[in-house]
C-alpha cells in the first residue's frame, strides 16, 4: 500500500501549542498557562508533553504503515532537522520519500537520509501515477518536466491510474488539474478546508490536505483518497 502524510513536526513543541488537533498533549497547568499568557509562543511545554505527541504519532503510522509499503511524507518531518534519524528510526517502514517542507534543513536532514538506502529526498514537487492491477499497484514517479513519450504511454496504454501532484504548499492550480489529478499537500495545518470549499467549489474534493493535523493524527492511504473521491 502507498500511504501519506504531512506536517509530522515530531519534537516541535510550538505545534502543540498552535494546532488544535495537539491541543490534547498538553497537560491542564500547560494549558491553562497558555491561555492565561494570551497564547504567548514563549509558553513552556515539557518535554514530557513533546514524547506524548512524538509517540502518538509514530504509533499511529506504524499501526496503519507496514514494513513493505510506501510513505510519503510530505514536509516538515521534524524540528530541529538534525535529529530526524531518531525518527525514522522509530518508523517501521521501510521505504520513506520526504518531500522537502519549510522547517526541513536539507543540509542536516541528507546526510542522515544518506546513510539508509531505502529512503528518499524529494527536493521538488513531483507527479506520480499509481497503477492498480487486482490487488497489486505499481507507483511511477516524475518530475514535473516529462517529456511527451511518457505522456503517450501513460495516457494512451495504461487505463487503470490515478495522478496525483504532491508538494508540500498547497496550490489553487496544479499539474493536469482538469484531468483528475488529485493534489496533495500539509503546510497549512487544516487552516485551508473553508476557504478551498468556498473559493474552490468545482475541485476542492480533488486537494486534501494530508497533515496529521486533518487527518486524525494519523498517514491516509490510496485507498482511502480514492474511496473520498467516490
């Protein structure tokens, strides 16, 4: 199965803060802190509080994820950067492709990726197409500048595929947009949902934010997108 997610910010304390769906790891002292200070970002959060987020997450994603899936991760994996093999080293998958996102620090985050050879640095957005054949699927993966080979054999040979362009920003017009390609993102947190139903009535079915934040804390899988779409 191929599965994604966003917005992880595993060790980043100011998401527990500012995103409501983490409101719930901090403890009633913090909260009431929080709130008594005007929601100042200077409010301390324990460490204690920050493992609570970290290991919810990291459960999650290994309860849905298996060793031989695919997880795209797209954007801010974790804060700081440099400690990102702590976190995939608690993930069980196998075959990780993060999408580079705002707070990732490239320079700190590849030589660490660099060190397992089944995980990936995306650097920019991309296109994939994700083939189903009965119970098996077969992932392609392009850049954004194909040439028209590639469009013909995909567009004309194979019938049983969805496009899908994953970035970590959200866009009001994407690759093939007009076609069905679903778009991808995190970044926004869940702040977007609103405003893509009213400014975007005609497609906002086709962009999904796919942070933890929107989705329950949890990686959505291809299945449960085209399931959405139905």
């Amino acid at each position: 199965m191929i599965w994604f997610t966003s917005d992880t910010h595993f060790g980043h304390k100011n998401t527990i803060k500012f995103c409501r769906s983490r409101n719930c790891f901090m403890t009633s002292e913090e909260t009431e802190l929080w709130n008594q200070s005007g929601k100042d970002i200077s409010t301390p959060i324990s460490s204690q509080s920050i493992h609570n987020m970290n290991k919810t997450i990291i459960d999650n994603i290994n309860n849905c994820v298996k060793y031989d899936d695919i997880l795209f991760i797209l954007g801010d994996f974790c804060f700081p950067s440099s400690k990102c093999k702590i976190y995939t080293n608690q993930i069980n998958c196998k075959d990780i492709r993060l999408v580079l996102g705002n707070h990732d620090n490239l320079s700190q985050i590849k030589p660490l990726f660099d060190l397992h050879p089944a995980f990936t640095i995306v650097y920019n957005p991309i296109q994939i197409f994700i083939h189903k054949y009965e119970e098996n699927m077969v992932l392609d993966i392009y850049n954004i500048s194909y040439n028209n080979k590639i469009k013909s054999r995909f567009y004309k040979n194979i019938k049983n595929w969805q496009g899908f362009y994953l970035s970590h920003y959200p866009h009001i017009s994407w690759p093939r947009s007009d076609r069905g390609n679903i778009h991808l993102h995190g970044h926004s947190h869940g702040n977007l949902e609103e405003w893509k139903k009213e400014h975007m009535p005609d497609n906002h079915r086709n962009i999904i934010d796919v942070g933890v934040d929107v989705q329950n804390l949890k990686p959505i899988s291809y299945n449960e997108i085209k399931d959405r779409q139905q």
